[in-house]
C-alpha cells in the first residue's frame, strides 16, 4: 500500500497535476499505519528518499516537495487516529498494553534510557544480531563522504533528509527507549538498500562502481545464507516439537490415561543438537517454551493450541490454581523422557517438561 501510495504522490509531482488522486494515496498510508505502526517510520524512509532523488536526478530545490510529503504524512495520520477512535467506540475495545509496556520513557532513569538507545543503535549499525549486516554501516560512511563531497553544502533541504533518511530507521529505538522487536525494524534493510542505490548513482568511477556492486553482492550473499540456515532451523524445531508430541501422547495411551481429562505441562522444552543452527527472535523457539515463565498457566495455552494443530484433540485448559498445584507436585516428578514423567491426577494429568 506504501508502494501504491508512493506512486501515486510521485507521479502528481512529476506531473504536476491530478492531485485529486492524492485521496488514494492518504487512503492506503492510513490503512498501512493501521495494519502495522512501524509502517510510519518506514513512510518517513520512503518520503526523505525520494526527496533526495528528485534533488538529485530532476535538480529539484526540495522545498516543495518535502513540504507536500509532510502535508500528506499529517493527514494521514490525523486520519489514522480519528478512524482508530472510532473503531474504538464502535467495538468497545481498548487499546492493549502491548506497546505501552514497551515505553521505557518515565519508568527509567534519563541517563540509562540514553545509555540503552545509544547501545541498540550501536548493536543495529554494527551487525551485532544475524538479522542485521554491516551494509547499514558502509551506507552511512558512504552517505558522510557523499554529504562534504558531491553536493552544494548550501543545499540545507538535501542535508536535512539524509539526515532524517539515515535516522529513520532508528526512530523506533528513539521513542521506545532502547531495543526494539527486530520484526519492527522494517526501514532498516530500506534504508540499506535504498541507501546503496543512491550511492550508486553518486558515484562517477566505474572501477569504484564494481567494487561496490560486488561488496554487496557478497553481503547479500552471506545473507541469503543466513535466510535459508534459519529456515532449515525452523523446520527442524518444528520436527522436534512434532516428536515430543507424539511420544507424549504415545505415553498417555499406553498408560491409559482418561484422553479426556485435562493436561498440565510443567516446564519448558526447548529444541536443540546439529540441526538448530540459528535461533531468532521468534523463530526456532518452541511452542512448549514461549509463555513458560511469563503467563500464569506457563505455556499451556500455546501447546494445546499446537497438539490440536497436528491432529491431538482439543483439551480444557488447566486453571491457574491447578497449575500452581501441579508445579509443586511436580517438584517431585522426573523429567521427559525419563519414566514418571507423566503423573495423573483425579481431574487432570501432570506432564513434566523441565525443572
């Protein structure tokens, strides 16, 4: 919907007419914030690229032209919270938590939420984490040489969106006071690619031109390689998942155990050995660990949820007093694999996982 609603302001300024299709163009960055906020700092990556391209290939002055991004961005998110009050209203839901938890701004000291922003800033630029790469880092050295060397230093609306163009993909970090969901980051690899195809076209040596192209070539590379060795991870956490699954109800019909009562998993289960070679943020991360120490039935939701997904039937969940009691008998209990890992209970069955 970005892309559409790029195309859509790009040809009315190219064109200089139609800007009653600009309705358009609101109409899907509004519905794009609403699906996902990252979109807006990614809206704001897109708006200072193609700012710094129009000044560059249509020898634009950028005054204009930003002014009518910010214009466009203003409404849309006016828009965007006006229609979000009244879904609100309409449906009688509040907004959750979930982002608000995430805000260190108020909760922690001044100094340490710098300290955390400046750290994950850091992290991000010098790909301490398999989803990041040292592209970012080399667009921005390139992006510094290219501001005190290939431009008019007079050209302050130039300056200005390579500036916000190589901050956008740090603004979440900003108002969140430190880390950030990698799943969240979405204007990091835009910038990096955007970024490297800017510099490209900046660049009058031919020599120095392939060179650059086979540097990212080999990042790219070393990426897709990345790509495939978490996928394979993930389908191979998945295997191990469908294994436990089997022998554990295995276990319960050769036991005899009522399929009717209700299961308690205690502990977590995490998968492991050769075949796990990455783990992400979320991915390669087990059904049977993900909520084991942070809900109040451990991750009992999501496991059930999962046995029912491979063919298990569907079973009551425990209550949080039955899960609280079945931790403490279970303090007694061995651990899967090992015999009487399985206990029953007059009304429901102890499954234990991990100490």
């Amino acid at each position: 919907m970005l892309n559409l609603a790029f195309t859509i302001i790009n040809r009315c300024i190219i064109n200089k007419n139609k800007y009653f299709s600009l309705i358009f163009a609101v109409i899907f960055i509004t519905i794009s914030f609403a699906c996902y906020q990252s979109m807006v700092p990614l809206m704001i990556t897109f708006s200072t690229f193609f700012v710094m391209l129009f000044i560059k290939e249509k020898n634009e002055k950028g005054i204009k032209i930003i002014l009518e991004y910010i214009l466009i961005f203003a409404i849309s998110m006016v828009l965007y919270n006006i229609i979000g009050r009244i879904v609100y209203s309409i449906t009688n839901i509040q907004s959750s938590s979930y982002l608000s938890n995430q805000v260190l701004w108020g909760k922690e000291e001044f100094e340490k939420i710098i300290i955390n922003i400046l750290r994950s800033i850091t992290d991000i630029i010098f790909a301490k984490n398999i989803y990041h790469n040292i592209g970012l880092l080399i667009c921005i050295i390139e992006f510094i040489y290219i501001i005190f060397n290939k431009f008019n230093k007079k050209n302050f609306v130039l300056y200005v969106a390579i500036l916000t163009f190589l901050v956008s993909p740090f603004m979440m970090n900003i108002l969140l006071g430190g880390n950030t969901l990698i799943r969240s980051q979405l204007s990091i690899p835009f910038v990096t690619g955007l970024g490297i195809y800017f510099i490209y076209l900046c660049t009058d040596s031919e020599t120095y031109k392939k060179i650059y192209v086979i540097t990212f070539g080999i990042i790219i590379f070393s990426q897709l390689v990345t790509s495939v060795q978490l996928f394979y991870s993930d389908y191979e956490n998945f295997r191990q998942q469908k294994i436990l699954a089997i022998s554990i109800e295995d276990k319960l019909r050769k036991d005899n155990i009522d399929p009717e009562k209700t299961l308690v998993f205690v502990g977590n289960y995490a998968s492991g050995g050769e075949g796990i070679i990455y783990k992400g943020e979320t991915m390669v991360r087990t059904f049977f660990e993900w909520d084991a120490m942070s809900n109040n039935i451990g991750s009992n939701n999501r496991i059930r949820d999962f046995l029912n997904l491979i063919g298990y039937y569907k079973y009551e969940l425990p209550t949080k007093e039955q899960y609280e009691e079945a931790k403490i008998i279970a303090t007694r209990m061995p651990v899967y694999p090992e015999e009487g890992y399985i206990q029953e209970k007059s009304d429901y069955v102890i499954i234990k996982l991990s100490n």
